[in-house]
C-alpha cells in the first residue's frame, strides 16, 4: 500500500488544511503499519487480508465446481472433494464473509461517520486484527494437517469421529469469534459514548445502524459458538462425551449449539450490508432516504428476531412438530423487517434522478438478488417444502443468493462507493461497469440453475451425481468461471487505479455524511475540525464544484462547531 | 495512543488522545466492560444450557453423581471467594481514595483468596483423579458414594469394582441416546417419563459420566477464569508497587473488580447446581 498520495487530495475551499500528508503515508514504514492503533489504517489491513481470504475461498469454490464439471472423479478424488467445499465454506464464512464488511469497511468508516478521531478502544481494534490473523493460521494450518471433511458445519457425531484435522479447524473459528466479539464490542462503544454534537440515535446514518445492530450479533451469539467449539475441541482431545451418544451424550445438542449461533450469524454478514445499501441509494438516486426511521428499527428488529429461529435449521433432526411450527412461523416474521427495507430503497429510488456509477450498479443487484434469496427463504421456512427441499442445491442455491447476491454484492458496492475515500483515487467506471455486468450473469448462471436442480433433487455435497444433472452442472460451473472472470476484472481496474487512477476528490459522489468532509484519502487524525451532526441525508446541502471535480457544501459553516 | 503529535497537550496523562474528556473515556472503558461481562455470561451459558438438558433429561445422574463432590470443600471454596470479592471491592474503594498501601494490602489479600481456592480446587481434583471419576472417556469410579451403605468395595485391578457398568459399552440393545424422534421429544417435552421411584441413589444409572464431563468443564473453565484474573491482579500489585493508581485514575482496578465479581458470581451457580443437589 506505500502508494504515494501525499498530493491527492484535491484542495477544495472548504477543507483547512489539505495537503497534508494522508494516514496511507504518515508515518511511514512496515513497523507503523503493523502497530497501528489507527482505525483507517486496520481496516486497510482487515481489508488486504479479507480479499486474501476471498481470493483463498474463491479459489476453493472453482475447484468444487470443476470437479463436478463431470459425473464421477474429474479433477479429485471423492475424499479431496469434501475437504474443498468444507474449505471453501469455512473459509468463506469464518474468514471472510463475517469480517468482512464490518471489520474492514466498517472500521474504516465508523469513526469517519462520526466525525471522531477514532474508534473507543483502539488497541482492542488492533488486538481484533491479530486475533484474525492467529485464528486464520489455526484455520489454515488445518490444511497441511490433512484438511477437514465435515462441511463447514462440524456435525457431531462425525466431526468428533473423523480423522481429519477438526481441532485445528474450530480452535481457529475459535479464536476468530473472539475478533468478531472485540469488533462488535468496541462499535457499541463507540457509537453510544462518541456521537458528536447534534448527532441523536436517529440522527446516525443508516450505516451505523447496520453495525450497531450487527454488534449486538457479534456480542451476545459468537460467545455461545466459543463454547460450542471448546466443547467439541474438548470432545476430541479429550473425549469428554458431551455430544457423543456412544458415551451418553446427544449429538442434536450441538446444532442446537451451532445454529444458536450461526443463524444469527448470518445476519451479522447481511446487516452491514444492508447499511450499505441504505448509504448508497439514497446518494445515487440524488434523494433523502425513504423511511429513515423505518429502516432504522428493521435492523435492530432483525437482530432480535435473528435469535429466535435457529430451529429452521434442524426441521428433520427429530424437533417436535410443536417446536418446528413455532420455528417456522418465527421464520417467516424476519421477512416483514427484512421487506420493510426493500421497500424503503425502492422507494427512495421512485422519482429519484439515478446515477448508474458503479456503487448504485451494485445496488441494483443487490435488490434484485436479494429479492430472489429472501424469497426462496419462505420456501425453505415452510415445513412441508423443506421436507422436500432440505439438503439439496435450492438451498446451496438460497444461502448463495443471500450470501453473495446480497452481502457480497453490497461489500462490492460499498467498496467501490469508499474506495476514493480509503485511497484517493478513481477507478474507471467503464471497466466498473464490464465487471460488475460479468459477476451478475456468472453469479445468476451460477446458483440460479442450483434452484432447478435443487427442486429436481439434486443432494447438495455430493460427489457424483446421475446424468440427467449433466447440464445443470456444467452450466453452474460455466457460470462460476463468468464470475471468477468478472472478479479478475475488477483486481485489474481497482490495483490500476491505485497507481495510475485520477486522484479522487473530497467528495466525488455528493454524499452528506461525515466521511466525505474530509480530504480523499483522509489525513491520520482525520479532522482538523469539530463537526456538529445534521441530516445525513440532506443531499441539496452539496452542491457540484467544478474546480475540485467533486461535491462541496453550500454552508461550510453550517456543520462546524459554532458555525 | 501516544503519537507525538498530541504529547504537548497535557492536562490528563491518562487521557487518550480520541477522547474528548477522561468523562467520556471512563464512560466508553466502563461500558466496554460490561459488554465483555455480558459476553462472559453467554459463554457460560452454553455449558448451563448443556446442564440443563441433561439434568432436564436424566435428573438420575445428577442426584446419584453429585455424591461424589464434597460439599464441604466447595462451601469453603465458595467463602474463600465471597471473601476475595469483598477484598476486591475494598481495593477499588483505596484506589479511589488513593490509598495505596491500603490498595496493595488488598490486592495482595484478593490474590491470596485465589490461590487459596485453586488450591482447594486441586485437592478436589486430585480426589476425582484417584478415584477414577473423571469426564466421560476417562471414567472408571473406583469408590462407592459416599452415601452407601456396603463399605468401601475392592479397588483391586481385577476384583469387579465397586460399580460396574462399563460407560462406553452400552448393555444389550439399549440406547445411550436420550430418546429421539418418534413424537415429542428432546429440548420440547424434556424428562416426560416418571422416574422409577424408590432406588434412585441406590445403584449407579446408566451414563453417569455425562455428570463428570460437565463437572470438569464448568469448573476447569472457570479455573482458567480465576488463573486470568489472578493474572491481571499481579499485574495491577506490581503497578501499585511502582505507585500507579494513586493520582485518582483507579480504572483498571475498577475494571478488574467488575470481572473478579463476575467471576465470584459464576461460582456460586457453579456451587449451587453442582454440589447442593437434592
């Protein structure tokens, strides 16, 4: 990242001070990096090593797919094969998808948005980053070990019986949910004791909501997975029989465990990225958010009721018909905050004066894909449809769309809305524009055959498959190359436009949160000045300034301290 | 933290440069803890969930193993800890107060507290050890409990002990699952069935060990919450010995009284649902 933009920033009239050297390059050497307490600085590195992880998941994802290219063994044998999608899933989740956005975006963000110096507790920030390293190595080290063939799940009783690398694997998880809890904790933190003047709870900008609501998941769900993998830890190492029926134990206790965890946890990933939603359609569409308030109390909504229905999970374990009806409605009563949202975007779009730039692109897949995923979600909640539905590809095809269409497309979006900020320069829109069309037909190609074949079947994590799936197949995996195409795109455009991009303005896209009233990229204390919060969304405060190629306020004043 | 921009200006060492007023460091750092409490509870709360439903389930084991556990250790482990947790609360005061031989006198006394219980603990543990009445794998109980009547069987290798069922062996073609999926079962209807009345203590009910496994995970990962505590405090006595925390910046005493109470409170759960049974 030593990419000098000591220059960058444009010097816009109502910035004091530019010029100045930017937190990318002071102070400088490796050793400033590694130690930093700076909150910019540690989600750069949260974000270098997610997209590593991205990259490593990515990977295992296409070698999944290639292998199911054919009937039978085609590029691994059937053992290989179940290490890669247990890889491939644990990587994807543990190491990238739930970090993701809040302890890279969201780090980098957060106290921008808040006007603040930084985060609460920075050297808890700093110990999170390390705690991801250290879980990441445990995570990965299982590789070498013999890698872990039970999916990315752990089930007992074969996750305790197995001779796969399983300890390495949850101690790993582990200690990431500890980086996970540290992130959650110190967002919390900081969003309650270091709001600036004038800046009231719905006052905040939507994004903030989405991680404080995320935080609460991190903080009171991860610690039960902690104790879920110590148990199963401790089953192996040292045979203490908890979830082992052979030693009076009950393997179902452990996915009450697991899913009491990681149905929440999937609304750690999602929230976040609804934030980003929330931040980028109103920009681009040139409107103040619909339903503020609406939005605003969906996520904390989601976040309670993501506590109450990990049983969806566990419809043919054996739960009582009462408990899987009580799960099911549960189930069916996150799509109301979930709706309430998509409704608000749409409606902040109607009459809106849309700007197709590459965030807003995203955005728009966004909505159409998650539309897909939360729907098919119904379809898994009813009972006598799961029946059917339960372990085949609709699901893969569900979580995908979820996971990708929605959290991963809002990550992108979000990525290429800060990217100016985080380093000061412009990337082309035109190849924004080729990449982001190429990651949503692979990604459709990919996972929207994965429903057909689903409902036609097809049992997800399996080897070999009858030929009548022949083409789903291969053409989930044609799909899969478009999009890893689609990605290769992108790292072309984004490292290109770190070294040759046009430096970027203050504000290239008129945004009136906080993040943008400072220089692009923001110099290491951020603020030369206190700022007083208004509406987040009073985007006829900014107006355009041609002189510096991007947005400035038509009353500087009107957000000092005392102005 | 400490950049040299900011060196010059000065007014509160312990002021970090983030924060506005040490009001609002104190308020951040406070709520932090307490956040971290909360997730302390939850952590926890996993094992009690698991205790729950065992006990829910096969409240047999629970009243017949418990037996084995001596009250009267942990009733003194508990007074010990009740005794750190005022010492404690008396240390955070003297560092308010900046009294600092006050504050290592405690600190010293709340450390003592906690060798004192891991000590009891390990004589607790090595009685388990000797007698075989360890987590599931390791199970093989060598004595009766204490409440029999038929005096201390041979603990002879050969001779069969005392109580037999071999755990991993499940007899004939009974299930050690508890009872799952025809009809309502598991966390929905737990422990439906009357428990056959009368010999409940008498003789050992199948999957004993489950008890032991809990046992051993409770108090273990408790223990290595008094050991990080004890960790913490000899950190904090040894920045008392070189005078800190006497200019009226006590947080980190505070903080660490929050986390011993909290520690102290999972105890006597712990005492509760493990030792006093009936």
């Amino acid at each position: 990242m030593a990419v000098d933009t000591s220059a960058a920033a444009a010097p816009a009239a109502d910035l004091p001070g530019t010029g100045g050297p930017s937190y990318l390059d002071h102070p400088r050497g490796l050793g400033s990096w590694l130690f930093t307490l700076d909150h910019k600085r540690i989600g750069v590195m949260y974000l270098v090593a997610i997209l590593t992880s991205f990259l490593l998941g990515g990977v295992f994802a296409l070698l999944v797919r290639t292998e199911l290219l054919t009937p039978g063994p085609t590029i691994m044998d059937a053992d290989t094969y179940n290490k890669m999608f247990t890889l491939h899933g644990a990587v994807m989740v543990f190491l990238f998808i739930i970090p993701g956005i809040p302890a890279a975006l969201g780090n980098f963000v957060l106290p921008l948005m808040l006007g603040a110096k930084d985060v609460a507790l920075p050297r808890l920030n700093l110990a999170s980053f390390y705690f991801w390293v250290a879980g990441a190595v445990f995570s990965l080290v299982s590789i070498v070990l013999g890698a872990v063939d039970t999916g990315w799940t752990f089930y007992t009783p074969y996750s305790t019986t197995t001779s796969s690398a399983v300890v390495s694997m949850t101690l790993g998880a582990f200690i990431l949910g500890f980086s996970s809890i540290f992130t959650g904790l110190n967002f919390i933190v900081t969003i309650h004791t270091m709001r600036p003047e004038g800046m009231s709870w719905f006052k905040m900008p939507l994004f903030l909501w989405g991680l404080y609501s995320t935080a609460i998941i991190q903080v009171l769900a991860t610690p039960v997975l902690g104790i879920t993998l110590l148990l199963l830890a401790a089953e192996r190492v040292l045979g203490i029989g908890i979830f082992d029926p052979a030693l009076g134990g009950d393997p179902v206790l452990y996915q009450h465990f697991f899913w009491f965890y990681s149905h929440p946890a999937v609304y750690i990933m999602i929230l976040p990225a609804m934030g980003i939603i929330s931040e980028v359609v109103s920009v681009f569409s040139g409107k103040h958010i619909f339903g503020y308030r609406f939005i605003a109390a969906s996520s904390v909504a989601i976040a309670v009721l993501s506590f109450l229905v990990w049983g969806h999970h566990m419809f043919t374990s054996g739960q009582s018909g009462l408990t899987n009806v009580i799960f099911s409605a549960l189930t069916f009563s996150v799509a109301i905050p979930s709706a309430v949202k998509v409704f608000n975007w749409l409606a902040t779009m109607y009459k809106g004066s849309i700007r197709l730039a590459a965030p807003m692109v995203y955005v728009l897949s966004f909505l159409f894909l998650f539309a897909i995923g939360g729907l098919t979600g119904l379809f898994l909640g009813a009972l006598s449809t799961d029946i059917h539905l339960h372990d085949t590809y609709f699901v893969v095809a569900h979580f995908h769309y979820v996971m990708f269409g929605g959290t991963v497309i809002a990550f992108l979006g979000g990525i290429h809305y800060w990217w100016p900020k985080m380093f000061g320069r412009m990337y082309s829109e035109k190849w924004a524009a080729v990449a982001a069309l190429l990651i949503f037909v692979g990604f459709n190609l990919t996972f929207f055959t994965q429903f057909v074949m689903g409902s036609h079947g097809m049992p997800r994590r399996y080897f070999n498959y009858l030929p009548e799936f022949t083409a789903y197949h291969q053409a989930s995996t044609v799909g899969s190359y478009v999009l890893g195409l689609g990605f290769v795109v992108m790292a072309a455009y984004l490292l290109h436009s770190l070294v040759r991009g046009a430096k970027a303005p203050a504000n290239p896209w008129g945004g009136a949160t906080f993040e943008w009233e400072t220089t692009s990229p923001p110099k290491p204390h951020n603020f030369d000045r206190e700022l007083v919060a208004g509406d987040p969304y009073d985007l006829d405060a900014l107006v355009w300034d041609a002189a510096s190629g991007g947005y400035v306020r038509r009353d500087p004043a009107a957000i000092r301290v005392g102005g | 933290m400490a950049a040299p921009s900011h060196a010059g200006h000065g007014h509160d060492p312990h002021l970090a440069h983030h924060f506005e007023n040490p009001a609002q460091q104190s308020q951040a750092v406070r709520l932090g803890m307490w956040i971290f409490l909360a997730t302390e509870v939850l952590f926890f709360g996993g094992l009690f969930v698991a205790y729950s439903v065992y006990r829910a389930n096969n409240p047999e084991i629970f009243v017949f193993a418990h037996q084995f556990l001596d009250k009267n250790l942990g009733a003194l482990n508990t007074v010990i800890l009740i005794c750190s947790s005022f010492t404690m609360a008396w240390a955070v005061r003297a560092a308010q107060l900046r009294q600092a031989g006050l504050l290592r006198l405690m600190l010293a006394l709340t450390l003592l507290c906690a060798f004192g219980f891991l000590g009891v603990k390990a004589v607790e543990y090595h009685h388990k050890w000797e007698h075989g009445l360890l987590w599931a794998r390791q199970y093989q109980p060598q004595v009766h409990a204490v409440g029999h009547d038929s005096g201390h069987g041979g603990t002879e290798g050969g001779a069969a002990a005392a109580v037999e069922p071999a755990p991993a062996v499940p007899d004939g073609d009974a299930t050690t699952i508890p009872q799952a999926p025809e009809g309502p079962t598991g966390l929905a209807a737990a422990a439906a069935e009357p428990l056959p009345s009368g010999h409940v203590a008498a003789a050992e009910p199948r999957n004993a060990q489950v008890f032991f496994s809990i046992y051993f995970m409770m108090t273990g990962l408790h223990g290595i919450h008094v050991l990080g505590g004890m960790a913490v405090m000899a950190w904090l006595l040894v920045g008392s010995f070189r005078g800190a925390f006497t200019d009226g910046y006590f947080t980190p005493v505070d903080m660490t009284g929050l986390y011993w109470h909290l520690v102290d409170l999972i105890w006597i759960y712990l005492f509760l649902l493990l030792y006093l049974i009936h």
